[in-house]
C-alpha cells in the first residue's frame, strides 16, 4: 500500500501560546532555582563540619587539661561520639597527640580543610558538597583545620555517613521550598502575561477568526480595549482595518450583484435594442417632416445602446475597457450628447445648454467611451439642477481647449452644488448616491473611462456657484 505524501506533524510541545508560556517560565523558574540550591547545600555541609569541629576543639581541651591519670576511662569514647569521629588528634610544634581514638582508620579517602570563605574557596565547596552527595556515605574523612582558642591544629577523623546524611535531609527540604516557590512563582508570572498579553492576543486572534468566517456580520469587529500600549494600538489598527474591509467586502457584494444582474438584463435588451433598431430604421421613410428629422438621431441612440450592451458583456469578461482611439472632434460628440438629453432649448423652463467646444479643436479617443463620460456629467447636472427654482439661471455649459499636448474639458452647471460630505468619495461606486433613483455609478463609470485614457477627473472647486468637472486627456 502506498503511503500519503502528507505527514502528520509529531506533536510534542503543547500548542496554545497560555500552555507554551506556563512551561517555559517554569522551567525558567526552576533553572534559576539551581543557582540558589547548589550554594545553599554547600554552605550547610561547610556549617556542619564548623559545628563539629568546634565540638571537638572543646572536647580536646577538656582532654588536654585533664591529667591524663585522672581522665575517666570512659570519657574519651563518649566525646568521639559526642563529636561523631573516630579520632581526636592536636597538631603542635611539629608533634601530634592523638587525645581520642576508637580504631583509627587504615585508609583516609578524603581531606577537609576547614579555610576561610573566598570566592575559589565557595566554588570548590560547591563541588565537594556535590561530591559527598554522590560518592559519599561510606568513606572516612579527615577534617582538620587551626583552633580558634589555642594554639595548633586540629584533626578529627571522622565517617562522612552521617554528614551526607544530614545534607540529604536539607537538600530535600531545600528541593521542596524551591518547588513550591518556583510553582508559585510561575503561577504568578503565567498569571500576569496571560492577563496583560495573551488574554488580550486571544481577543484580537478570536475577532480575526470570527470575522473571516462572516465579514458582513457588525458585531465581528473588534472593540478596542482603549489602551495606551502597543496591544492598544494593534487593537486600533485591527478593528480600523476590519471596518475598512467590511466597506470594501459590502461594496463588492454589490458590483458583483449588479454584475449579474446587468449581465441577465443586457441578454435580452440586446434582442429587444436589435428589433427597435430595425423598426426605427423604417421610420425613416415615413413623410412626416418631424419623424423624418428625429428618426435618424433615434437610429444613432438606439444603436449606440445595443452597442453597449455588447460592451458591458465585454467588460465583464476582461475586466477592463480597453478605448479604440480615434481622431474626433469633441464639438460633435457634445451636440450628440445634447441631442440624445433633449437639451433643445424649447420650452420656457427648458436649461440653457451651452456647447463651447471649439468646433476646429481634435483629440485622439474612442468615441463611444468619451461620449459616455459627457453624458453620465450633463447628466448629473441636468438631475442637479431639475428641482431648482423656475426664476434661476440653469445652465449646462461644456467648454474646451488644447494646452501643449493635453486638451481640457470643462462641464459647469449653475445648480446647487455637490454637498461637502460626498465630494470625497465622488468617484467611488455606490458610495455617493443621495438622489432618488440614482444608484452612484455615474461618476465611477466615467472616472473609469478617463483613466483608462491616461487622463485625469477632477471637481473643481473656485468657489463658484453650481458644480465644474475638469477632465485632462491627451491629445493624442
Ligand atoms: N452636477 C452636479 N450637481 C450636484 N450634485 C451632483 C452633480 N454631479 C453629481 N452630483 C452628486 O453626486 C452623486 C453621485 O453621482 P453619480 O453620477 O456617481 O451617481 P448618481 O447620479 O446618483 O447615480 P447614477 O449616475 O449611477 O444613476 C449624485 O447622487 C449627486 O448627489
Ligand atoms: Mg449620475
């Protein structure tokens, strides 16, 4: 049987940052321990042996004084275990004088000197402690050292059975203060980081996955905690971000939306748009003067729509309209784009249009695109200024001219103005529309096409009354 590619990772540490954190201060607590127990048994063993070494300084002087016809025959035995050794002996001016001994030892294994404390004097205890913890028990050894109240040396023999003895019962003592307090002390420290970086990093981790799995949902956003710190911060920055993308999500739910619903709808409007055409185009032979003048520009409209429509479908498939330039003359599209929005100026409440396009002036770009971006403007205007006050001058006014290699295209209207708190995201989808029946494409559309000529849109804003669009195109 073949086996799978994909090996399962051996698990062997835990995986929560809380678990990893109460491990790691533990083992940190305990490593610092070390240092605290090692020197704590050496001093003690160096206690003991001070201890028993001024005992048997006291014993040798009760012996030494005595005369030696008087000494109780007992005595010597009891003060060997008195001071736990095997022999006594004093060290002066070159001779020695055993003053105790039960059997003296054949062999001594180790010598003691008691010194005085000094740093090589506390490293090489650290070691002997150790030594005795491991090897000791049933080794003799000799303890010698000067007396502190007379003269001389002084030498004990002695097992060192009941000094690692006595060690051992401290160093376990010694291990168990050192567990409960590194236990303790880990809790604390575990305790303290859980509640000021992992809880919090919980939080912010829980809000990232809750907010992937259902980003439309508001309550998924981070609450910042409101701290001062670099937590504080990433929560800010977290939650900023989480709203920004929830914006961008919804509007994109949106397009997409309107993309399959634009798609559904072009489907069958092409079919409809091609039997308008065919019946405007006989339109065109009837007497009537009026129909025989409209009905051209109808043909123009209708098929200028079934061309879009075919557009659209395009779009959708390469995501970007890619313009077929060509030289025109701007001062035509313009009185198209008046024609097609019936700016004729009859009628009393009609809005003055003014087409100020130098008739002569020429620009290399794709008609239908620059048609549109006119359009979706004069639009906006005509809608902008339709409610407005019968006794106002309403105006549509589209001017133009050709600085070096750029040619300038305004379109001013006398209306109310864009209000100040859309005019920031003017020219993003969906994200402006205050109007009955608008949807706030208009602007994104036409910012669109004027980019993909490599110009520029732009609001202008001198202070005037009513609104001004400056669109930048080159030339050529
Ligand atoms: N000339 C203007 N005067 C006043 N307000 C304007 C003008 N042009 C645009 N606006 C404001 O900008 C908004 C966005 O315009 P845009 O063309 O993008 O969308 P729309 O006209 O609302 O909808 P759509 O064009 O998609 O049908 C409008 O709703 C309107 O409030
Ligand atoms: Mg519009």
């Amino acid at each position: 049987m073949q086996r799978s590619p994909i090996r399962k990772r051996k698990r062997t540490l835990p995986r929560s940052l809380s678990a990893k954190l109460l491990l790691l201060t533990i083992v940190v607590v305990m490593a610092t321990e070390v240092f605290i127990f090692m020197p704590s048994v050496a001093n003690y063993r160096l206690t003991w042996l001070a201890r028993h070494f001024n005992t048997g300084e006291a014993a040798s002087l009760s012996l030494e004084k005595l005369d030696p016809e008087l000494v109780p025959p007992d005595m010597p035995q009891q003060l060997l275990s008195l001071t736990q050794t095997q022999a006594i002996i004093v060290r002066r001016d070159g001779a020695s004088r055993i003053l105790a001994t039960s059997a003296m030892p054949e062999e001594i294994e180790d010598h003691v000197m008691l010194e005085a404390p000094g740093r090589a004097a506390a490293v090489r205890s650290m070691v002997d402690a150790l030594d005795t913890l491991i090897n000791g028990g049933d080794r003799i050894i000799r303890v010698y050292g000067p007396m502190q109240e007379r003269p001389g040396e002084l030498e004990l023999v002695m097992k060192d059975e009941p000094l690692r003895a006595a060690m051992l019962s401290y160093a376990g003592n010694v291990l168990l203060i050192s567990l409960a307090l590194s236990f303790f002390t880990g809790l604390v420290v575990f305790l303290v980081l859980r509640w000021f970086l992992i809880r919090p990093l919980q939080r912010m981790s829980d809000a990232m996955l809750a907010f992937a799995r259902d980003p439309e949902d508001a309550s998924n956003v981070i609450e910042p905690s409101g701290r001062d710190d670099e937590i504080g911060v990433t929560e800010e920055q977290l939650s900023k971000m989480q709203v920004q993308l929830r914006g961008t999500f919804t509007q994109q739910k949106a397009l997409a939306n309107l993309g399959l619903a634009v798609s559904k709808i072009n489907h069958d409007m092409r079919n409809i748009l091609a039997s308008a055409s065919l019946f405007s185009d006989r339109l065109s032979s009837a007497e009537d003067p009026l129909v025989k003048r409209l009905a051209p520009r109808l043909v123009r409209s209708i098929d200028r729509a079934a061309d879009y429509t075919k557009q659209v479908l395009d779009y959708g498939k390469a995501g970007e309209a890619v313009p077929r330039k060509v030289l025109l003359r701007p001062h035509r599209l313009c009185r198209d784009v008046g024609e097609t929005l019936a700016l004729d100026g009859e009628g009393d409440d009609a809005i003055e249009w003014v087409n100020a396009v130098p008739p002569d002036l020429e620009i290399n770009a794709d008609p239908d695109q620059l048609f549109r971006v006119l359009l979706n403007l004069c639009r906006n205007a005509i809608k902008a200024m339709e409610g407005m006050d019968a006794a106002s001058v309403r105006r549509l006014m589209v001017m133009a001219n050709r600085d070096g290699d750029t040619v300038l295209i305004e379109v001013s209207d006398t209306g109310p103005g864009i209000p100040e708190d859309i005019a920031e995201h003017l020219f993003t989808a969906f994200k402006t529309s205050d109007r009955k029946g608008g949807t706030g494409l208009g602007l994104a559309i036409a910012a669109e096409l004027v980019r993909v000529h490599d110009g520029s849109i732009d609001l202008l804003r001198d202070g005037q009354p009513g609104t001004t669009f400056c669109i930048r195109l080159p030339a050529t």
